[in-house]
C-alpha cells in the first residue's frame, strides 16, 4: 500500500516541476491608457491583440487601465509599449496624477 501512495507522490512532482510549466511564462501588467470611450477599448483590442505573445486584454474605462496577459518568452514590456504608442494611445506603468488625487480625496472621506 506504501509503494502505491509513493509512486502517486511521484506522479504529482512531475507535474507540478517547473520544466512542464517553462513553455509559456505568462507575466499580467497593468497599463495606464487615456480610454474616454468604447471606440478607443475596440481600437486597442483590435491592435494590442495581435501583438506576438499577447494571452489577453481587460480594459477599463472606468479606472483608466489596460490589463495585459502576455507571454514573456515572447514579448516584454517595452515592446508592448511601443505598440500601444504605435497606435496613439500611450501606456503608463504608473497612474496619471488626476487619478491618484481622486483616489486620495475619497480615502480622506472615509478617515472622518
């Protein structure tokens, strides 16, 4: 009864080894991108998507962010970037400072 439940721990290491999971390295970042409507999320969906090593793309008009799942054997941060500038729609890493300040204002809100 021991081997068996041995060999089964076994069978659980290889598949939980890193080697099986090297084929993708699926990395998220979130961008800041100016989006004021529908046209503009279509516009980086249209386009970001099709960059090499792009998984997936969440848009968000209401927080002002572009969250990309990208393979990063295949593409990186900067060439994502690129694209989105390539496009018109430059992506921030950090959050414009209209936005901060809003959030900063609701927090202090919250204190009294």
């Amino acid at each position: 009864m021991k081997r068996l439940a041995f060999i089964l721990s076994l069978i659980v290491l290889v598949l939980a080894s890193p080697a099986v999971q090297a084929k993708q390295n699926k990395q998220k970042v979130t961008f800041y991108v100016y989006l004021h409507c529908d046209a503009c999320v279509g516009k980086i969906m249209k386009n970001i998507a099709f960059e090499k090593g792009v998984k997936d793309i969440e848009c968000s008009i209401e927080n002002q962010t572009v969250v990309v799942t990208y393979d990063a054997n295949k593409t990186d941060i900067p060439t994502l970037q690129k694209a989105f500038e390539k496009i018109g729609k430059p992506a921030s890493l950090t959050p414009p400072a209209g936005i901060e300040e809003q959030k900063e204002e609701h927090e202090h809100h919250h204190h009294n």
